[in-house]
C-alpha cells in the first residue's frame, strides 16, 4: 500500500511539473524568444519581395523592438530616399482605365474654362461699377495654365490614392501653395453654412471657432488657410476636452508627410507659408462679413477673428506681426460637382459630450457587431478605418468622427484622411483609445504591417525620415524633437498590438493579404524632397 501510495505522488507530482511546464514556463520563454533582438537578423534580406508576387509574408517571430537594438553606422545618405527606393514603395498596381480614374481627361480643363471665365466676367462688371463710382480698383493678375499642378493633382486621383507614388505634380503644387500670388480670399463653405449664427449651448463649436479661410491662387488653383494658434513648444492642456482642442497648421502640415510616409497618400497636399493677412486676405476678400473683423492691435499687429457670435471677441483673435501670420495650405479636392463625396459617421466616434460613452469604449467585443453591419461586412472597408485609426495614433488626432470617401469607387474606395489639425498637441501622452478598431478586431493589411516594421528598423526610422521630409517646408522645424520621437514611441505601440493579436488569433487571422507585385526596377522617389 506505502510503494502504491508513493507511485501515486509520483505520476501527480509528474504531471503537475509537465503542465506548469507547457502552459506556464514555455509561453514565458516564447515570449522572452519574441522580444529578444538576437533573433532578428535585421539585414536587407527580411523584407525581400517573392518571385511570384504579392508582398513578403512578415516573418512575426523576428519581430523586434528596434529601440532597444543598437543602430548600424549611419553613411550619410539620405534615409527618406532609401525608404522610397525600397521594393515596398515601388508596387505595381493594374493600368487604370475609366473606371478607376475620379475624374476623366476633359472635365478638369472644362471646369477650369468655366472658373476662368466667370471670373472675367465677374471682375469686367466690378470695374464698370467702380468707375461709375470713382473707385480704384486694384487689378489682380491671373494666369490660364493648362498645365496647372492643381489641374494635374486633380486629374490624377485614382481608386488606389490620392496621388501616384512618382506623380511630379505634387511637389509643383506644394511650391506653387508656398508662393503663389493670392487673388481672393474667402470663407469656407462650412463657415458659409453658418451664416454667423452659433449655438452658445452646443458642446462641439461649429468650424467657424477654427478660423480657416479659403485662399484663391492667381492659376485659380484653391488652397485652404489655417492660421498658427499654437506655438510649437505648447502641449495641449491637460484639462481640455479633444473636442474643444485648438487647431495646429503645423499638425497639418506634419500629417501630410507622415501620411505619404506611410504610403497611404490619402490626406491632400499640404504646405506651410507666410500669409500676409492684409495684402493676401484683407485687400483681396469680396466678402463684406470677412472685411468686418479685421482690426489692428494695440501693438499694430494686423488681426482678425471668426464671425460667430460668442468668438467674437479680440482675445480669439489671430495676429500677423504685424502682417505676416503662418499657416499650412492644404489644397483643394476637385469640386462635388465634378466629385461627389459621402461624410460617413466613423463606428468608432467619440461621445462628444462631457460625460457620455459609446459603445465601443464600454464593450471589447463590439467590433463584432461593427463586422456584421453594412458596409464593414465585406471588402476593404473595415481594414481602411484600421489604416486610418494607425494614421490617427501616430498623430494623436483623437477628433476623428467621421471620414469620407468618392461616391465613384464605391465602398471598397479609400478613405479620405481630412482634417488632421488636432494631431500633435501632445507628445508625452499616447492615447490608446485610438487604436481601438485595431485592438478588438485584429485585423490589419499586410502592406501596412510590413512598412510599419520597414518604419522601426534603425536604418529607416520614422523619426528620422519624417525630420528630413518636414525640412523640405518652408516652416521649419515643422515638429519639436519631442514629437518626433513620440512617433518612435507610438510605431513601436502599434507593432505590440498587431503581435498580441497574432499571439492570440494566428497570422492567417490578423493578416490580411493585398496588393500586387514590386516594380521590377524601384523608381527612386525624391522630387518631393528635391523640388522644394
């Protein structure tokens, strides 16, 4: 009975030691395995492109935290042209044909005929009437350019991007934002819409708060004016609210490139530039409201303000000093007529009020529910507003409540990523409830997931090719240091988050498969950073 009773211990003290064993002490030792840098080789080879096509399979158990790793010997060379030479930048996608064009070959140059000449017409009249009164009038040069780079921006919008990798238009018309002549200023659509009357009660002020103006170019190209409202080295307040956030030029500017970095080019140029608030704005605005808050300073500073109600007042006013204000120029998409586009309500909207929540922040599992409804229940559409929360993390834009997208390409288009003027406003804070359609659906595009890892590896850190895209404008530094290196921060955040998922789901899950094939010779990508 004793030898049979010892026996017995024995075979349970076994089998306790053999499960602690599998489900306790292998898992750590994975996990040490994953996070350790000697298991990633870190050389040219792991983000190779197969010979039969599609984008490398992103071997997830080399993953590493390259922060942690030590960096191989900088050669000087520019990293920003490495990264748009590598194969991942230089993917092929079909011929276009009509279908996938927004716009065809005529309708800008029709468009552009008819501006022309209204305006004409336009200017004709108000001469005629300024001389019957005696007035002087200043005349305004404008040009008719076929080859305008708003025209060929327009033109080349397809059902992939916003712009093409190589397009030489970009960088034409991100110069020609920064020193075009101004021919008329105006307000907004949206502001229009207002009418000058707010709701005091409303917790979400209307645009008219944010004091953004529509700027006319003297080849008619459009451009919208976001003024400076915070310095550089400020941090949003603790205290605030995202939603009554103030608006950045500069998180503007900086999510153009961040955008085009990352290979979505889903957010319009953007350029930064001195506006001379009196000679570009006041002296050429028609419109009588926008005249009316202007106003010069105590200190003689040229300044104006938004025509709502309760804003207007001198303290919410923005100054030149004393005429000269920066801002950022984002160009204009083609107009609705031409262009139809949708505002969507993003699933994951905040609750725009001072105590409620959504759904969303309360209930893990309600990406499940989102999978199920129209039009996330099939296609790409879920798998762009993943993209599109990654864009927003990076940036700290947590105003993200709705998106929107070309009636033309249907729901498989891409999202449109406007309005990007909340991001940066704090650099020691990651808000992760912003990653939360990546968190509980895991799921992400495997073009995404492997430039994100190309992005962490030292030889092409985010940090450092955004830093050398941003001094390409003219507002330098466009980001402090600090911001910088929260986008190091961030990436790395995203990386944990897709391996979690992994972990959890397996890679055939996350990982969803796209695109095609790299071009057979990669196109070097730097008139951007050469042009400019």
């Amino acid at each position: 009975m004793m030898r049979r009773d010892r026996l017995l211990l024995a075979a349970t003290l076994t089998a306790i030691f053999s499960a602690d064993l599998y489900f306790v002490l292998l898992p750590k030792l994975r996990s040490v395995g994953l996070g350790s840098g000697d298991l990633c080789p870190c050389g040219s080879d792991n983000f190779t492109l197969p010979r039969h096509g599609g984008l490398a399979t992103p071997q997830l158990s080399n993953w590493t935290l390259y922060g942690t790793t030590s960096e191989p010997a900088d050669d000087g060379g520019s990293k920003l042209e490495r990264l748009f030479s590598h194969p991942l930048y230089n993917i092929e996608i079909p011929v276009l044909g009509s279908e996938e064009r927004l716009l065809q070959a005529e309708q800008p140059m029709e468009y552009y005929r008819k501006k022309v000449a209204h305006w004409e017409r336009h200017m004709h009249l108000r001469n005629e009437a300024a001389a019957l009164s005696n007035i002087t009038v200043t005349e305004h040069g404008v040009t008719f350019d076929p080859e305008a780079s708003w025209l060929k921006f327009h033109s080349g919008i397809s059902s992939y991007a916003l712009y093409s990798r190589n397009d030489p238009a970009i960088p034409k018309l991100l110069k020609d934002m920064h020193r075009m002549s101004v021919i008329s200023a105006d307000y907004t659509q949206d502001e229009k819409a207002l009418k000058g009357a707010c709701d005091c009660t409303q917790v979400v002020k209307p645009s008219g708060h944010h004091l953004k103006l529509a700027l006319k170019m003297q080849d008619f190209g459009k451009a919208m004016f976001k003024p400076m409202r915070q310095q550089r080295d400020e941090e949003t307040p603790e205290d605030f609210f995202y939603f009554v956030d103030l608006q950045r030029h500069n998180a503007e500017i900086a999510a153009f490139h961040l955008d085009r970095i990352l290979d979505f080019r889903r957010v319009p140029p953007v350029a930064g530039r001195l506006v001379n608030v009196s000679g570009e704005v006041l002296l050429v605005t028609q419109n009588e409201h926008l005249r009316a808050v202007f106003f010069t300073s105590p200190a003689n500073n040229t300044c104006f303000f938004a025509k709502c109600l309760y804003v207007c007042k001198t303290e919410y006013a923005v100054c030149g000093g004393p005429d000269l204000l920066e801002g950022s120029l984002s160009a204009y998409l083609p107009s609705l007529s031409m262009a139809p586009r949708i505002s969507i309500s993003n699933p994951w909207t905040r609750s725009y009020t001072f105590s409620g929540r959504e759904e969303w922040e309360v209930n893990p599992f309600y990406c499940d529910t989102v999978k199920q409804q129209y039009p996330y229940n099939s296609g790409n559409r879920l798998l762009n507003i993943i993209d599109m929360s990654i864009f927003d993390f990076l940036t700290s834009n947590m105003d993200r409540h709705h998106y929107e997208i070309f009636t033309k390409f249907g729901d498989d288009g891409f999202l449109l990523h406007l309005d990007n003027a909340r991001g940066f406003g704090k650099h020691s804070q990651d808000e992760m409830s912003i990653l939360a359609p990546l968190s509980q659906c895991c799921m992400i595009k495997r073009s995404t997931l492997v430039r994100l890892q190309l992005l962490a590896r030292p030889e092409f850190r985010l940090s450092d090719v955004m830093r050398e895209s941003l001094k390409g404008d003219s507002l330098q530094p466009v980001l402090t240091e600090p911001h910088l290196s929260a986008l190091d921060r961030r990436l790395q955040k995203v990386l944990r988050a897709v391996q979690r998922c992994v972990r959890r789901l397996g890679e055939e899950y996350v990982i969803t498969k796209d695109f095609v094939k790299s071009t057979a010779t990669p196109q070097i990508n730097t008139e951007m950073r050469k042009d400019r």
